[in-house]
C-alpha cells in the first residue's frame, strides 16, 4: 500500500509541475502576443504622423503661388486662402486633374478659356503647369470680381465670383433677373440661393454646394497671412 502511495503521490506531483509549465508557458506566449501587438500599434502610429506629414507638406505646397497672384490680381490685403480653398474644391489641389468635360490642372479650367487668358497674357506657359494654372484661375477670377464691383457689396461679392467661375456668368445674371422679378435684392446672395430652383438651364445644386464648399475649405485652414 505504502508503495502505491508513492507512485501516486510522484505521478500527482509529475501532473502538478506539467501543468505548471503549461501555465506558465501560455502566459509568456500571451505576453509575447501583447507586445507585438503594441509593437505593432507604435509602429502604425509613427506610419500615421508621417503620412500626416507628409499631406501636410503636399498641401502646403502651393502655397506661395496662391499668395504671389492674389497679391498680383487682388491686392495685397486679399486674403489668399480663398482661392486655395477654391483650388481645394475644384482639384483638391492635384495638378494633373482632368475632368470628364476636360476643365484641366488645380483650378479646372478649360483649355478654351486657358486660351484667351493666354492671349492677353503671352508669358503663361502650359495649361498643367501648377504656376500657370494657379494664375490664370486667379486672373479669371479677378474678371469676375470686376463683373460685379458695380452694385454687388463685397460680403456677397465673393459668392457670386465663385458661382460665375463654377456656372459662367450668363446663369448667375439670369439668377439675379429671377430674383428681381420676385421682389428680392438681386445683389444679395441668399436672394440667388431662394430662386435658384426656378433658373433654367442651372444645374443649381452644384453651384450652390461648390460656394460652400469653398467657404468651409477656407474656414478650415489656418490664418496664415
């Protein structure tokens, strides 16, 4: 009997200090598990600042030939970041772009519209340069501008420059019409956004969501004037 006890007693420790390791060996295999797990986080983190970086960097890019023809075409106490925004919402800045009615480069124009502002000012190189694209959208814009300083007040002023750039001037006078004949200010641009359900040939939706657009993107980036 006394020997039977011993052989269970030694098989009972044997069966002890097996399932000892066990435990010990699954919670290094778990501990091991958890740091690369967060071995894989960290790293993952450092992939996300440096691609943050680097959309960052690719951004800010443009900037200085936003500011250089705003100050050229606007004057120097224009701000620059609404022409950026604008390049945003037509491109979001990617000078290759190319749309499906073929309006090319940061600011989407096309190439016929490239070409008279090429006319008027030679030195403009390619359409798909950034410079010269950033440029000639700007100069459009400036034209614009000008279409309106007559009785449009310079807080809507911008709305309507933008939404001639994005649906051609002739829809945005016939807007201003349908709002006159409806006893509105024509020069405000609520007033255009009221009627423009009732404008012909306006695929008013779209211009009406790029003004926003522009004017959040403008809101969103930081002052740096």
């Amino acid at each position: 009997m006394h020997a039977r006890a011993r052989v269970l007693a030694i098989a009972l420790l044997a069966c002890e200090t097996l399932g000892a390791r066990a435990r010990i060996a699954s919670a290094q295999g778990r501990e091991s598990v958890t740091s690369h797990s967060r071995v894989s986080d960290a790293m993952r983190s450092l992939d996300d600042v440096a691609e943050q970086r680097q959309t960052q960097r690719a951004v800010k890019r443009f900037d200085p030939i936003f500011r250089k023809y705003t100050k050229r075409y606007f004057g120097v106490g224009t701000d620059w970041r609404w022409f950026k925004a604008q390049g945003m919402a037509e491109s979001d800045l990617t000078p290759g772009a190319r749309s499906r009615v073929g309006a090319r480069g940061i600011m989407q124009l096309m190439p016929s519209t490239y070409g008279q502002i090429k006319s008027v000012v030679p030195r403009f190189g390619a359409i798909d340069d950034p410079e010269w694209n950033i440029a000639a959208g700007i100069l459009h814009d400036h034209d614009l501008w000008t279409l309106w300083d007559r009785d449009v007040p310079e807080a809507n002023r911008w709305a309507f420059m933008f939404a001639s750039y994005n649906a051609g001037e002739g829809t945005i006078m016939r807007a201003r019409k349908t709002a006159a004949a409806a006893k509105l200010d024509q020069s405000q641009w609520p007033a255009i956004e009221a009627v423009a359900p009732r404008v012909e040939r306006w695929r008013y939706t779209e211009t009406l969501g790029y003004v926003r657009t522009i004017t959040a993107n403008k809101s969103a980036l930081p002052d740096e004037r």
